[in-house]
C-alpha cells in the first residue's frame, strides 16, 4: 500500500518512477495465429467490431471489402452473432439438448434462415421439425400459402422470438427476456420496411400494450422497436385443427399484398 501511494504522489508531481520489472514484450504474430484469427473475421479492438486486415498493428484495424454491398454486409454481421446464438446458455434450454422421450437428443437452438432481406418473419419458437430441418418455420403451409401470392420463403428473413426448443410449453418470459437482445440486434441491423408477428406471444413482445385479436390483418406501428409491424395468426395453428384457415388466408392475401407493393416501391 505504502509503495502505492508513493507512485501515485509521484506520478502527481510529473516524476518519473521506473518500473519494477520489464514489461513482456508484445509476441510476433505467426501464420497460425492469423489463420486462427481469420476464423473470427468479426474480431474487433476499440470499439470498432471490425474485420482484420494488419496483423502486425498494436490494436486491430477495418477495412470493408470493397465490393461488399448491403445485403453482404448484413449476412457478414448476422453470421456472427449466429455464432453466439448457437453457443448461448443464458438459461436452462440451452444448457441442455432438446429430446422426444429422452430417446433421441438435438441441439436446442435454431437462430434464422440467414437472408436479411426487408421483411421480417418472427415465429414463437423451434419445434421439434425446426431443429430437424436446422431451420425457422419448418412444413409448407406457410411456403404453399404465399406462393399462391407470387412470394416465395427467400423473400422473408425468417427468425424466432425464443431461439430454444421449449417442448410442448410456451416460452416463458424469462427465456423470452434471455434471448431478446437478438431480436434487438436483428431488427436495428435490417431495419425492415415491415415486420410479420406469427402468434400472439411475438406480437405481444413487439408491439406491448396492444390487443392482438384487434390488430390481426393489420399495420401496426411498433413503439417499442419503431417498426411498422403486420398481425397474423402462425401457420402451424392450421396443423393443430384449429378452425382459422379462412382468416389465415385473408390474413396472407393481405400480407403478401404489402409486401408486393413495398418491394416494387423500394426495389427490394
């Protein structure tokens, strides 16, 4: 303590105090270091979350690919927080491995269909199907429906609001709270023109506040994420033998119908 006080008096009256030991010297960076380094293009260093490009500099430096456009540059970003939405085990569904009778084991995470197109789909979570197809809204009711419409599922970033295979139960709001900071992310890197909320626990958690019976087949303006955001009961209630298949249809025709409509304003 009394050595630290000194330095520090010292160091107050501008002396120059010499230090104890040597300081270990910064180690070369070899090829096998810049490959392991590469493997995380990602990597960033005060602040700026960027790219490497000199691997003999003392803090790490970004240089965008020069002809990256817009959609590569998010599909760049999106992949690495992928990354740490396969690795995440914030709460207990992640921790462990999603099973059907504890016969056959998966891995619980499904993070998107990696497209970030304008338009987002937020289903509530994985099903068994999604991890089995590695991928966000599994079956063909939703692909046959929009089709019927001139749409196709790769005109749609499709992502969920809880990234865990929950079984048979809804996502409680722990696990919702656990894994909104990708949404957030998400949502602030697209940026859509328009936001599609399957069910209504996603549109309860978009649009808080707001009565979703009320708001089904209609543009809501989003408060929380500043986002114009469209209603609509999930696909695969229809899979479930609930009576909705002619709302649901409605609800598509109207959907698809925006979507056409912003896509040729905006050509996207």
């Amino acid at each position: 303590m009394r050595t630290t006080l000194e330095s520090m008096r010292a160091k107050l009256r501008n002396k120059h105090i010499e230090p104890e030991c040597e300081p270990e010297s910064t180690p070369a960076i070899n090829n096998e270091m810049i490959r392991e380094l590469r493997e995380f293009d990602w990597i960033g260093h005060k602040g700026t979350g960027r790219s490497l490009v000199d691997y003999e500099k003392p803090y790490l430096i970004f240089q965008t690919p020069p002809d990256e456009n817009d959609y590569d540059r998010k599909l760049r970003m999106l992949s690495q927080v992928r990354k740490s939405c396969m690795a995440c085990s914030m709460c207990e569904l992640g921790r462990s491995g999603a099973s059907i009778d504890e016969k056959l084991y998966r891995d619980p995470h499904v993070f998107s269909n990696l497209n970030p197109t304008r338009f987002v789909i937020i289903c509530q979570n994985p099903g068994w199907g999604e991890l089995c197809e590695c991928g966000p809204l599994a079956g063909d009711n939703f692909d046959r429906a929009i089709a019927v419409h001139s749409l196709k599922r790769d005109d749609f970033y499709i992502c969920n609001m809880v990234r865990c295979y929950t079984g048979s139960v809804e996502p409680t709001d722990k696990q919702i709270n656990q894994c909104k900071p990708f949404i957030d992310i998400e949502l602030g890197l697209i940026d859509p023109l328009l936001v599609i909320a399957l069910g209504s626990l996603v549109f309860n958690n978009i649009c808080p506040g707001i009565d979703f019976d009320m708001s089904l087949g209609n543009i809501i303006k989003s408060q929380r994420y500043n986002k114009m955001v469209f209603a609509m009961y999930d696909p695969n209630m229809i899979d479930l033998g609930h009576n909705k298949s002619v709302e649901f249809n409605e609800q598509i025709r109207l959907m698809c119908g925006i979507v056409n409509h912003l896509k040729s304003k905006y050509g996207c």
